[in-house]
C-alpha cells in the first residue's frame, strides 16, 4: 500500500518527474492528461511550466525547440484521443458509476462550460484543470465536427504550451533565483486548481438543485 501512496506521490512531483524522468516522462503525462479521463488528477499546467524553468537552467538538458515540440505534440494527440474516446464510447463512459479516478459531476462541469463558450471551451479549457481533460471527451460526445475540434484542439494547445513552457522558459533564462522557489510556483498553481475545481463542483450543484 505504501509503495502505491509513494507512486502516486512521485507522478504529483512535478519537480522530480523533471529531474528523473526527462523529456520522455513529462511528454507521456501530459498526453494523457489531456485526453484520458482517468488521469485528470496528473500535473498539468505548473509542469510544463517548470519544464520550461528546468530547460533553461540545463536541468532538463534538451533543446528548446524540442521540448515545445514534444508537449505541443502531446498535448493535441492527447486531446485527440480523448474526442476519439468520448465519440466511440461516450455512452459507456457516461454511464460509468463514480470511483475514485471519475466523477460523473467532472462531466456536468465540462459541459456547462460549453453551453457557456460552445466550441472556445477547447481553447479555454486547456487552462482549466479537469476541464481540460473532459472537454475533448465531451466534444467527441456530442459529435462535434472532427475540422472544427482540430482547429480549436491545435490552436489551444499552441496556447497553453507556448505559453506557459515558453514562459517558464523566459523566467528561467532572465531570472535563475526562481528555482529557489519551485515550491511557491507549485503551491500558486495548485491553488487554482483547487479554485476552479471547488468553484465548478458548487455551480455545478446549485444548478442541479435548482432544477
């Protein structure tokens, strides 16, 4: 039991998958964070922003361009098999009973912000966490047209990935001291995600209750 619990640990350390498991690692999880629905929970935003940081100080010790490239590419194969997932099996995947790695209520979240956003939510979603991992899933669902999930899926994973990999990589070059505060960039992080996931599990429910 303890060697789970250590396991889980390590895949929520963005800092260690960096430094032990290199550019193979990061690339895997963010593939499928971004379309698998059981690994919603995985790092996402505040990992490939430190992949960014530990590029430019050489602890990830891999070319720029190479990194981009890889969590571009990962982030939209990603939400690519996640549309696929959600068109194929998305009735079995709706009628799934709650366990610890799905939660029906992750659905509803996603698909307010649809009727909220329609198609921009692929683009939105990519800095929501959760949402990003069921929005592909629930445009699959809803059989939205495969050019236009394209479209929305490549230009949001530009976004987030060149965003935030590029900008870590930007403070990283111009400002090395960061690395001493890695726990605070995670904890910034972490704390909005855990706003957005509270925030949308409430809207989600008072809804249901009005209803």
């Amino acid at each position: 039991m303890d060697s789970i619990a250590d396991f889980f640990q390590y895949l929520l350390n963005s800092e260690e998958i960096i430094r032990t498991g290199g550019l193979v690692l990061i690339t895997l999880i963010i593939f499928a964070e971004n379309g698998l629905f059981f690994a919603f929970f995985l790092p996402g935003d505040y990992l490939v922003f430190l992949a960014g940081v530990f590029c430019a100080l050489k602890i990830l010790n891999v070319p720029i361009l190479l990194l981009l490239g890889c969590l571009f590419g990962a982030a939209v194969v990603g939400s690519l098999t996640g549309y696929l997932t959600g068109r194929f099996f998305g009735d079995r995947i709706q009628n799934r009973p709650d366990s610890l790695f799905f939660k029906k209520q992750h659905i509803e979240t996603t698909r307010k912000y649809f009727d909220k956003y329609g198609s921009r939510t692929l683009v939105i979603s990519r800095f929501l966490p959760v949402v990003r991992t069921f929005a592909p899933i629930l445009a699959g669902l809803v059989k939205m047209r495969w050019v236009g999930f394209m479209v929305y899926n490549v230009l949001g994973g530009a976004l987030w990935i060149f965003g935030l990999t590029g900008g870590g990589y930007y403070f990283g070059e111009k400002f090395p001291w960061i690395i001493n505060y890695v726990q605070y960039i995670i904890i910034f992080f972490l704390g909005i995600t855990t706003i957005t996931v509270v925030r949308g599990y409430f809207n989600a429910k008072k809804e249901v209750d009005e209803s």
